[in-house]
C-alpha cells in the first residue's frame, strides 16, 4: 500500500461510515448505544450546572467547605439527570421500534418530522404517566419538543458532513 492511499482523506459520509438506515435496520444496536450515550453525557453535563446552582453559601460555611459541598452537590445531580436522560432515551428507541413493528405500512406514510415527534410524545407521555395527567401531558409535549430539536441538530450536522448518524423512527 503506498502512502498516499493510506493517508487518503475520505469523505465523511460513504456509504461505509454512514450509520443511517431506514428504521434503524441492522445497526439498531449501534444507534440505541449512541443515542443512550450521547442523552447520558448532555444530561449529566446541564446536571453539573444544576448542581453548582443548587449548591448555597451558607453563613456557618468557609470556603473550603463550600466548595467540597459544591462539587458534592453537582456531582449528586450530574448523575441524576444522567440516568434521567438515558432511562427516556432508551425508552424512546424502544418505543420507536415497536411502533415501526406494529405499524409499519402506515407509520412510513408520515414523514420523519411526524414520526419523530409521535414517538417522542409517547414517549415523553409513558415516562411521566405515574404522576398524574397533568405532567404526563407536559412530558408529552416537551418530548416532542425536545426530540423535534435532537433530530433538527443532528441532521443538520449529518447534512455538513460532521456525524455520520441521522436520526430515524
């Protein structure tokens, strides 16, 4: 092999690197690890903000004693809002598989905008059913927001050429 075909640039979405195929297919356990991961670590990461801001200056504490309580408290909550964040996800991908099952003829009829956002208001409605109506209908809608924003981001970005992974129901 000459050194020019080995340090040869690629294009960033061949068909070999791409991740994306038509409901999930055969690389559905790639995009469930992804996408488990990925929610993970932004959870976790706005956790560590919540945390810090949870965190008060109390009038009987030194500085040094703030500060332990600080990343105490952060850390407390970055692991909260991580396993939050990967529990919905999975439960998500979950959910769009078995809807991709049950209904596949008239799920494919909607685009992915729609299917999306169906899969993320169920989703969002099932994970927060256990506390009542009224926070299950605001899970409903802050699933559909927040999974129409994810696959807004990340297709754009798979557009660019900057991921090889393209959200699909």
């Amino acid at each position: 092999m000459y050194a020019e075909e080995k340090y040869a640039l690629k294009p960033k979405n061949s068909k070999k690197d791409s991740m994306y195929l038509e409901g999930y297919g055969k690389h559905w356990g790639e995009k469930l690890t992804f996408t488990i991961g990925f929610s993970y670590c932004i959870s976790a990461f706005a956790g560590v903000f919540v945390g810090f801001r949870r965190a008060r200056l109390g009038s009987l504490m030194t500085s040094h004693q703030w500060i332990i309580n600080s990343i105490s408290q952060s850390a407390r909550t970055a692991g909260e809002f991580g396993n939050s964040g990967a529990s919905v996800s999975l439960l998500y991908c979950l959910i769009g598989k078995l809807m991709d099952l049950l209904f596949e003829e008239e799920i494919r009829d909607y685009g992915l905008w729609t299917r999306n956002a169906i899969t993320g208001g169920i989703t969002g409605a099932l994970y927060k059913s256990t506390l009542g109506f009224r926070p299950m209908v605001f899970g409903s809608i802050l699933g559909v927001g927040l999974i129409s924003s994810f696959t807004m981001v990340m297709n754009y970005l798979y557009e660019k050429g900057l991921t090889s992974y393209k959200i699909d129901v």
